[in-house]
C-alpha cells in the first residue's frame, strides 16, 4: 500500500537498445487501459516472478525475442486513475530474435539522442524513463 491507500501495481519495463543505439516504443493494443498509447515494452510482475522473469515472459510473449540479461536503471512510481503503479526499469542489450510486434502492436526504434520521440502519444510514466535513460547515457 502507499499513502494513499491504493494497492501498487508491480511492473517490469524493458528498454531494449540495438547496436545502433536505437531504444524501441510499442504501442498499446485495443482493449488495454491506455489503448493508443506508445510505451516501453513490458508488463506486470506476477506473484512469485522476480522482475528479470517478467520481462523475459512479457518481451517473449510481447516482441518474440528471448532476452539474455538486463540491467537495472530506475524505479519509478506513477498514480493513474486505473491503477497505482511501481515500474521497475532495465536496460536490455543482450537478445536473441529479431522485435516484432506479436500482439498486434506498432513498433518504434527511436533515437536516444533525439529531443522527444517521433511518435505519441507516450505513457505518463514512460517520460520520467527515457529522461533517466538519457542521463545514464549521457
Ligand atoms: N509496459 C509498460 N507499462 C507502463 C509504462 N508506463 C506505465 O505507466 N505503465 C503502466 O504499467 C502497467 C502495465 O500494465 P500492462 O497492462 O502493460 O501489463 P500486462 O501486459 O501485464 O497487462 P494485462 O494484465 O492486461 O495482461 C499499466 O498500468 C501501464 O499504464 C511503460 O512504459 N511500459
């Protein structure tokens, strides 16, 4: 729980990176909250999964790739009307699989030193992210 009350919502995002120093966006299918929205890959952490297992169940499930290893950048929290929720962020650069959009989803490889991404809307809480992912790589 947090201050306000709200049980929290444990998420696992995954920003990929290619060797071109490209970070990739998906957009968020029909029939989800947020349907429309561009995001980091992802999603919600089940009971009993550490959050490396999430994302190498999301981004499987999400992108058809098998990731290998990931890195820790940052925890952020974000209060939505739909849900309070924690998003545990890593950096993926160690994949096998070529990203595809396996749910139906859009994908965007965008260029980490851009001003802001060349598609939107984004997430609310996907800002905060690639602001940290800048400074981590800057
Ligand atoms: N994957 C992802 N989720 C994000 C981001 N930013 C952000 O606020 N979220 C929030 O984190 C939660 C992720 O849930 P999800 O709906 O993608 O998770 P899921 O795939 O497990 O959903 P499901 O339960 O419908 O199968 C949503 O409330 C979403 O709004 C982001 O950049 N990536």
């Amino acid at each position: 729980m947090n201050e306000i009350n709200r049980p929290i919502t444990v998420v696992a995002a995954g920003i990929l990176i290619d060797s071109e120093n490209r970070y990739l966006l998906g957009q968020r299918p029909a029939g989800k909250p947020y349907a429309g929205y561009w995001e980091v890959p992802g999603g919600k952490v089940e009971k009993g999964e550490t959050v490396f297992q999430a994302l190498q169940r999301e981004l499987q499930e999400e992108l058809g790739i098998a990731i290998r290893s990931s890195e820790e950048l940052t925890v952020l929290e974000h209060d939505y009307p739909h849900a309070y929720v924690r998003l545990y962020v890593s950096i993926i650069r160690d994949w096998t699989g070529t990203p595809m959009g396996c749910e139906g989803q859009a994908l965007s490889w965008e260029l980490i030193g851009a001003e802001k991404p060349s598609v939107e809307p984004l997430l609310p809480a996907a800002w905060p992210m690639l602001e940290c992912l800048r400074r981590f790589l800057a």
